[in-house]
C-alpha cells in the first residue's frame, strides 16, 4: 500500500484552465504539506495543514488553494493556471508538525501550455 | 535561506562507502541536522537525522563533529540504486523542512 498517494501523476493543461491535485495519506498522520518543485530542482514548501487547520502558508499566489476535507486528505486546487506554474508538486505527510521524517508522495508533473 | 554547503557532486564506485559532507557552521544548539534523499523522478526520503550524536539506522550512518559545525552521511556499501540527491538539511522543532541544493552523487559500476 502507498503510504502518501497523489492523483494525477501527470498533468497537461492550458493556461487559464482551473485544475485540482488530490493527496491522500494512510498513515494516520497529523500534518500534510505541499511543496513544489521547480525546473530549477529547487523543492519549496507551500503550505501545511495540521488535523484540517493551516499552519504554514509561504507566499503563494492567492490561485493555490489547499483544502483539506479530514486529516488524511489535502488536495490543492489552482486557478488561473499560468505558465510559471509548472513544476512537480510533491505532497507529504509527518505525524505531527514539526516532525522531522516526512513522508513525500511521487509527485505530479504539473505542464501549462 | 539554506544553512548549509555541500558539494554539488560526487561519484562513488559500487560497493564503496559514500561518505557526504555538509557544512553546517551557524548551526543552532536546538537544532537539528537532517538527511533526505531524492531518487531521479520520485519524492524525497527521509534517511537519518541527529543533534550531537552519532546516529545509524538500516539506511546510513551520520557522523557529527564534537562542534557539531559539520556532518558527514557515510553510505557503507553504496549500490546504483544510491544514486541520487542527497539533501543535508538544519532545523529545529518548529522550523519548516527548507531543502537546498545538495549533492548529486552518482554510483557507477
């Protein structure tokens, strides 16, 4: 069993399209985050929810939205997609904030065209 | 802001142990030294961690200088599969996980 899953692997879209990333985690762990990695390699961190609540939010453009329905679940929707917004967005999860062993899921290639 | 440096690439042959060095010299008396490691087209690993000690687990061993201003990730018996890019990382409890650019070490036959 995958302990942190992201759907869809690959994403191809136009710009100004509207498109969501779901991340689901079985570990039962607290705290979910969302990181993007750019062409660059460079891996940042977007945001983290711990047990539903948002406790870091980088400075992201407003069109990133994570939700986070329950605590094993954060999905991230963007709108507006533009073309600097392609990169692989990695979803991870640690039992509780703060914690140093994340658990990273595989990713999704994210292209606009 | 990355605190840390490490070279940006290594090779190391199969078999051989790896050993990585990172430099951590404003490290922080509550702060820890982390190793992840990203395998070409996957996400980051988490591989070992520690604050003064040395530490081993399955995956590696780290070595912490008795300052405590630089570590090394030894790999004991390095395979293909090793090849990646091995992030070294400073932090503390409350810190967020802030990857730099590590060191691409490639293990050749």
């Amino acid at each position: 069993d995958t302990a942190v899953s992201q759907t869809p692997k690959y994403l191809v879209t136009q710009m100004g399209n509207d498109k969501s990333i779901k991340c689901e985690q079985n570990l039962g762990h607290d705290t979910m985050y969302w990181y993007k990695q750019d062409s660059k390699k460079f891996l940042k961190i977007m945001f983290s929810y711990n047990n539903k609540e948002l406790i870091i939010n980088e400075t992201v453009p407003n069109r990133f939205s994570p939700k986070s329905p329950d605590k094993a679940h954060l999905n991230l929707h963007i709108n507006s997609l533009e073309l600097g917004d392609s990169a692989v967005y990695f979803c991870a999860s640690s039992h509780r904030a703060g914690e140093e062993k994340l658990f990273f899921g595989s990713g999704t290639q994210l292209s606009v065209l | 802001d990355a605190k840390t440096t490490q070279p940006p690439s290594m090779d190391c042959a199969e078999g051989r142990a790896a050993n990585l060095p990172c430099n951590h010299s404003t490290i922080s008396g509550n702060e820890y030294v982390y190793w992840y490691r990203q395998i070409h087209s996957q996400g980051p690993q988490y591989i070992i961690h520690g604050l003064k000690n040395n530490e081993t687990n399955e995956m590696a061993s780290l070595i912490i200088t008795e300052d405590r201003k630089s570590s090394t990730l030894i790999l004991p018996h390095a395979t293909l599969r090793d090849t990646a890019v091995y992030y070294c990382i400073v932090k503390s409890n409350t810190d967020k996980l802030i990857f730099g650019t590590g060191t691409r070490l490639q293990v050749f036959p």
